[in-house]
C-alpha cells in the first residue's frame, strides 16, 4: 500500500505538468470561406509559451485562398492588415520585421496547416489583442479576440460554462 502512494506522489508533478503545457497549446482552423472556427482565444498567464497550430481545412491554394495567422494588438490590426497588403504574398502578407506583430504562422492553403511557438513575456493580462489573416480583404471577417487570462479568472470562466 506504500508503495502505491509513493508512486502516486512522484508521479504527480508529471502529471500537472503535462496539464498546464496542454493549457499553453492552441489550434484554430480556417476555410475557403474565409472563417476561423473560432472567435476567441485564451490562455493562461502562466504559460511563457504557447504553441499555436493553424490548420486549413479547404481545398483552395495559398495563392488563391492562403490565410495566415497574426497576433498583435487590437488597435494595430488595420494598419498591419494594409500593410501587409504591400508586403504581398512572398512576405505572407506580413510587414518584415514590423514590431507590433506579436506572432504570426506563415500563409497556408488548402490541406496544409503549420504549427509556431511564441513567448507571452510581451503580452499583459489587461491589453486587448487580436488575431487576424493578413491576406488582402480577408481581416474583415477572419478575426478574433486573444486573452491572456490569470487562473483565477480562467477558473471562474470554467465554473460558470
């Protein structure tokens, strides 16, 4: 019977851990009709990294219907989104070297998906964030809100669902 405890309480700290890292992972998708499947994004301020799969679920190619991935801050989305037209599609239609991307996926299309990781260090639980497709025309209607949120506001969440 000892023995069972002793396991259980080694095993424990690799258990929790592989919780919170779950937490820091993220997946989204986007289609020939111009949608993300999700309008919002969350995760906790205890993670320092988050990984972020961006999968395409059409048919269309990159040239024709290619979207990407782009974290920044919710008043910078314009700007970049008409920058990013400019940049044109060898640039993912993103700005090189802009600062106020915070993350961003290379363009996909169709049956593709690609997978970036990203430090939270420069992002603070009360700014607003988005995400949004940079391809022309698209962040009018591929856009969402991004959180960073405490544990006790995540927990509060998931016991009022």
């Amino acid at each position: 019977m000892r023995f069972h405890y002793y396991a259980a309480v080694s095993l424990f700290p690799l258990v929790s851990g592989l919780s919170s890292a779950e937490e820091c992972r993220l997946a989204i998708e986007a289609n020939d009709a111009m949608q993300f499947n999700q309008r919002e994004l969350a995760v906790s301020s205890a993670c320092s990294e988050v990984e972020l799969t961006l999968k395409h679920v059409g048919t269309q190619p990159a040239k024709v219907m290619g979207h990407d991935w782009v974290l920044a801050k919710a008043s910078d989305m314009a700007a970049l989104t008409n920058a990013g037209a400019a940049a044109g599609l060898t640039n993912n239609f993103q700005p090189p070297s802009d600062t106020r991307i915070v993350a961003a996926t290379k363009i996909v299309g169709g049956g593709e998906s690609t997978t970036i990781k990203f430090s939270t260090s420069a992002l603070k639980t009360n700014e607003d964030y988005s995400f949004f497709c940079t391809a022309p025309g698209h962040s009018s209607v591929m856009k969402g809100r991004f959180r960073l949120v405490d544990d006790a506001h995540r927990t509060a969440s998931r016991s009022s669902e």
